[in-house]
C-alpha cells in the first residue's frame, strides 16, 4: 500500500545572490568561478562536503583530451584547473606530466584543495552538505526560488539566475522541465565504481607490460576464461607515484543515476565488484601482489541520466560534419564514447568510438544550454541539449568547465544589463568576454593583441 503526505510550511530565506549555481561538479566549478570574477555575488550548493565533481566523489583518475591531438581545445577556467592539478603533483610525475594536457592524472585531496582556495579567493559562497529539495516557479518562466535542505533544515534561496549543474538536470526535472533519457528503449550507459589501490610496485608492473604486453591484453584473456567477471575488455588507470594508482575498471549495469534506489544497488555492487577485481590484479599480475583497496568512490560513477530539451540540440551530425554556431560558447573534440550495457551482436560493447581528424573540433551553441519553457535558468554539464550519441561525446569533464564557464559568465553579464530572460544575452559581448578569460571557441574568435 502507498500513501502520500501533503504539507505546507513557510520557509525562512537563507540567502540571495545575482547567480546560485546548484552543483560543484567541473560545471559548477567553472560557472561559479567565471560569475564571481565578473562581479556577480554567487551562492554555490553542493551535496558533498567537497567539490571536484566526479574526480572527487567518484574517484575518475585522470581527465580525458582538453587537445584536438594539436592543442588544447578546453582552455579557460578548465585549463586553469588542470595546470594547478599538474603543479600540485610530486616531483616525478610533475616533471612527467609538465607538458601533457590529455589524460592526467587526479590526485583528489589535491584537487579539492585547490578548489576550496579558488573559491575563496574569488569570493564564492559555499554551502556544502546540501540538497536542493524543491524548485519554486514564479510567472513568465522564472524559477523564484530553490528550496534546500540540510542539517539547519528546510530553507530557501533565491537569486536572478540559477546555474543546474547537478549532471541529472535535477532543477530541470523538479520543476516539470522537458528532458530526454538513455536511448529509445530507455537503455542508459553502464556506470563504473572506481577505485584507488595503494602498496603497489609501479616499476615492478612497468617492466611487465613492457614484456608481456599492456593490462588490457591480460584482462581480455582472464574475461574469455570466465576468470575475470567484467563487462568491458577495458580498463583506465593512473598512477598518483610508485606506490598507489586510481582505476576506472569494471561496469554496473542497469544503474539510473537519478534514482536513489539504483544508487544504492550501485554502490553495493560495485564495491563489490572492485575487491574481485582487485583479487584478480593480485593473483595475477606482477606489481600487484601487495595491492589493499585502499578507496572506492562515495557514489558509484554516472555516465548518463537526463538530457535537457534545449532551445537547440546538439546532433551527431554537428559532431562529425565539425560544425560551427554563430553563438558558440566552446568547442569539443572528444570522440564520441558510449558504453553499452548489452553486447551487440558482434560482442561490442561500445558503440563504434568516432575519432574527428587532428586539429578538428565542433562548436556547442549557447542555446544548448537554455532549456525550452525557462527564463532565468541555465544547464551545464553532461545534461546540456544533445542527442543520445554525441551527449557521449561532451559528456566528459573538460568540456563540463566549458559549459559552467559560459553560463557563469553569461550570468554575471545579464546582471550587469538588467537582463530578465537568458536569451537577452549579447551573444557578441558574451563571446569577447569568455575569450578574453581564455576560453577557446574557434579561429573566428581568437583574442586580440
């Protein structure tokens, strides 16, 4: 028997600023940053103690491409962030990774050091450990209000613009929003739990693959053995120094990231999943006979829930055809990259990964980042307007600070215009200013002097 309860209450107002950015994830980051540097004040919500996103809730061990495999494509607040990561890592891998952009490793008691100071430093608020319960719609499509809830209680916030940069599209859904998700028969991507190994012989492994091939070979052979019980021929990982390394490795399937009960099968099986890996890595591969779990992630890793319906839709066809916008806000060049929870019939269990050329990029559109039927409220991240297989695409962390740096600033300018509706922005001043910060948005707008 299911029963339902209605209530009412008044609720006392924790605070007010120009931007609320919900979500402190690399969008929330970068929107939250490039808002308060613009002058906005701004009021940060994350559910965690930290922010950082998946590299530090989730444990991801490195940052995939911010380049186009010629240069870096992601720049701004994002390359900002990843330069002070690389500084920030000891000796030997700091002289390693010195000119690398593409697949660096993160150290997270790192990063959320970093992050905490670039906050302050900018004059962010932060409110950690903190749910956004509810949405408040006013007239004409405006959100009013946020309803949060934390160990102080129910409370609300308002502001003029609201940044969702939940990675679900949360404010979107709780406020009746369109949106889309997973494929036609509602199949989302696989999640990961990732994990970090520690009393492991780096150079020990090293000399091994050296001889005996890469990791990857090994796991293939133990998965047709049925030795090794994973989905995927597949595994990503970093080394932090010789002696502990961060792993993406290992599939869940059916797990919806907006729904708490997949969550906590999520969490359960994954852990669990991660000892028998690790079991495997010991017995198996020399280097690693020593190796204790020393983390798992506090949430499972998502790759996929909700896509918002967006004043336009980003489409395999921009993808490939490399296609610009006359309102591009950034650019991506990684290659689309959707898991599948299902084998195909050939065994894949990737769609095909599509490579653009060398020095190729495509253009997102500030009106990816607009959802239909709202004035005053932008989505960045994973959830922004895009189909299926390219959303596998832009879905990554480097693009993620580009989106979050367009809508902060986008913020901070309307602000300072007395804008009332998110589609009032000075798509030209917008373009100048993001640039001026940095970002990369295509030849068209290279920074003068």
């Amino acid at each position: 028997m299911t029963t339902s309860f209605s209530y009412q209450t008044e609720l006392p107002l924790y605070a007010e600023a120009d931007v609320v950015v919900a979500g402190g994830g690399p969008a929330g980051i970068g929107a939250a940053l490039a808002a308060a540097r613009n002058g906005a004040s701004v009021l940060l919500i994350e559910q965690r103690g930290f922010l950082g996103g998946m590299a530090t809730v989730s444990l991801v061990p490195s940052y995939t491409p911010y380049s186009d495999r010629e240069k870096p494509v992601i720049r701004g607040i994002g390359y900002e962030i990843l330069q002070a990561l690389k500084e920030a890592m000891q000796q030997g891998l700091k002289e390693k990774f010195r000119d690398v952009i593409d697949w660096v490793p993160i150290e997270p008691e790192n990063l959320k050091l970093i992050l905490d100071a670039k906050m302050q430093e900018a004059g962010v608020r932060l409110l950690y450990h903190t749910f956004i319960s509810d949405v408040i719609r006013g007239e004409g499509g405006r959100i009013d209000a946020l309803v949060i809830h934390n160990k102080s209680g129910s409370r609300a916030v308002k502001a003029k613009w609201f940044v969702d940069a939940t990675s679900d599209a949360d404010l979107v859904w709780r406020a009746g929003g369109a949106f889309q998700k997973g494929d036609d028969g509602g199949e989302l991507q696989p999640a990961t739990m990732c994990f970090v190994l520690s009393r492991l012989n780096r150079s020990r492994f090293e000399a091994f693959a050296s001889e005996h091939g890469p990791l990857h070979t090994h796991i293939e052979r133990a998965k047709e053995s049925g030795e090794l019980k994973v989905l995927h021929n597949w595994a990503a990982f970093s080394f932090y120094n010789e002696s502990d390394c961060g792993f993406n490795f290992g599939h869940v399937t059916g797990i919806d990231g907006s729904n708490a009960d997949d969550l906590t099968r999520g969490a359960v099986e994954g852990r669990k999943l991660v000892h028998h890996i690790a079991d495997w890595l010991r017995r198996r591969i020399p280097g690693f006979e020593q190796a204790v779990v020393a983390q798992t992630g506090e949430q499972i890793g998502i790759r996929e829930t909700r896509r918002i319906v967006g004043d336009y839709t980003v489409t395999f066809d921009d993808f490939t055809s490399c296609r610009s916008f006359p309102d591009d806000i950034a650019r991506n060049a990684y290659y689309i990259d959707v898991h599948l929870s299902k084998p195909l019939l050939d065994g894949k269990t990737y769609i095909d990964k599509i490579f653009l050329p060398p020095g190729k990029s495509h253009g997102i559109p500030y009106r990816a980042l607009l959802p239909v039927g709202f004035a005053n409220l932008f989505v960045a991240g994973r959830s922004i307007s895009a189909d299926r297989t390219t959303q596998g695409s832009m879905r990554v962390m480097p693009t993620c600070f580009a989106f979050g740096e367009a809508a902060g600033t986008a913020g901070a300018l309307l602000t300072q215009a007395n804008g009332t509706d998110t589609r009032d922005v000075d798509i030209d001043a917008l373009q100048r200013q993001l640039v001026k910060q940095g970002a990369w948005i295509g030849e068209d707008h290279l920074q003068e002097g």
